[in-house]
C-alpha cells in the first residue's frame, strides 16, 4: 500500500522541471564553489566548501526544494488531498510522501557531497580514500535529517511554516547554544568539522540527526491525522 501511495509524490518529482531545476541550479552553486576553491590553492578546498556553501546553503535548499516539489509545491495535506479523497487514510498517504522526499533528499545530497569532496579536495584534507566516503554519509544522513525538518514545517496549515523552519534553521542552527540541538544544521555544521552544536561530540550529533530525522516525521504524521 505505502508503495502504492508513493507514486503519486515520486511522479512529481519525476515529472515537476521545477523539482530539476532546483537541483540543477545547486549543484551548478556547490561546483562552482569547488572549482572556485581548488583554483585558489587552497589546502583544505574539500573542509573549506563543504563547511561553507555546501554545509549552510546548498545542503538545506536541496533538501528544501525536493520536499516543496514532492508535495507538489503546496503543503502536505494539501499535497496527499488527492489519495485521500480517493480513500487512502491520511497518515500512510503522508507517510509515504515523506519517505519519497526523505530518500530523494538522502540520494541527491550525498552525491553532491561526494561531487564537492573530490573536486575542491586539497593536499591537506584528510585522505581522499576515506575523506569521499565520509561527505557522502553526512550529505546523506543531513539531506534526510531536513527533509524530514521540513517536512514537519510543510504539515502546518497550509505548508507556509516550510519557510519559517528554514529561517529558524539558518538563525538557531548558526550558533552552538542549546538551540542548534533541534535542528539539522547544528548537527551538520560540527560532522563537517564547524563548531559543535551545545558541546555534543560528533558521534552524539551523528545519532542526534538520526533522532532528528524520526521525531520530525512523527510530528508531521501527527500534523496530518486528520487531513
């Protein structure tokens, strides 16, 4: 059934030249950095770009974009209104559209990151062997953790909040205070080498993500019980 259920969302991305064009006009972005770096001289290209314009702008809008697109630009009520006016219940509509957006987000991400890593890798980044493995995990695991985040954000009213999270992720998430615990970027920010968000480890931030990435869509399928 949730199978069934997630055509609906993985046609809109197929098929929406929106949902391409986003992911075009930021892997054009996270390259040119790259290319920008490396043609620098930079040492540390891949730890400069990644905590940078990967890490603040490209991995959020990616992910900001393929959920936007997965719902078909609208909120997700609105987005699953469709199956459910056709019978499906609610939250295995909305579960399985955030699941479509969650690993389209994961997938795009972590090739991106991967992408970055070896095109702005410098002389004194870590080895390439273990430095491109890394990136893909996190642009992978933080390109799931915010799609999940605004997926919540796209469960409230009429999808508007998708934005407001976005803000609130970009001011909180910057800082290390208590705050960038509950959102994606705080976590992403200390596993690409930035500062650790309320002192955690990395490891801890790692399973905070993960965390992150459930409680985020529990509360989404909370949201729309009664879509």
């Amino acid at each position: 059934m949730t199978l069934t259920l997630a055509r609906v969302p993985a046609l809109r991305l197929i098929r929406t030249p929106r949902a391409w064009l986003s992911v075009f006009v930021w892997t054009v972005i996270a390259i040119a950095s790259a290319v920008v770096v490396k043609s620098q001289g930079s040492t540390t290209g891949a730890d400069h770009v990644m905590r940078g314009a990967f890490g603040v702008v490209v991995l959020p809008l990616v992910a900001y974009g393929i959920v936007g697109s997965a719902l078909g630009g609208a909120g997700l009520r609105r987005g699953i209104r469709g199956v459910v006016a056709l019978g499906a219940a609610p939250r295995p509509a909305a579960l399985a559209t955030i699941l479509v957006a969650l690993a389209s987000a994961a997938l795009v991400c972590s090739l991106l990151a991967g992408l970055v890593c070896v095109l702005a890798h410098g002389a004194q980044d870590p080895p390439l062997s273990r430095d491109l493995p890394t990136s893909i995990w996190i642009g992978a695991l933080g390109g799931a953790a915010y799609a999940a985040y605004f997926s919540a954000g796209s469960a409230i009213g009429k999808g508007a909040m998708r934005g407001v999270f976005l803000a609130f992720d970009w001011i909180v998430g910057a800082g290390a205070g208590v705050g960038s615990v509950f959102v994606p970027r705080g976590h992403v920010t200390s596993l690409l080498g930035g500062s650790l968000a309320a002192d955690l480890s990395q490891r801890t931030s790692s399973v905070f993500l993960a965390v992150i990435c459930a409680a985020y869509v529990a509360l989404a399928l909370l949201l729309t019980r009664r879509a």
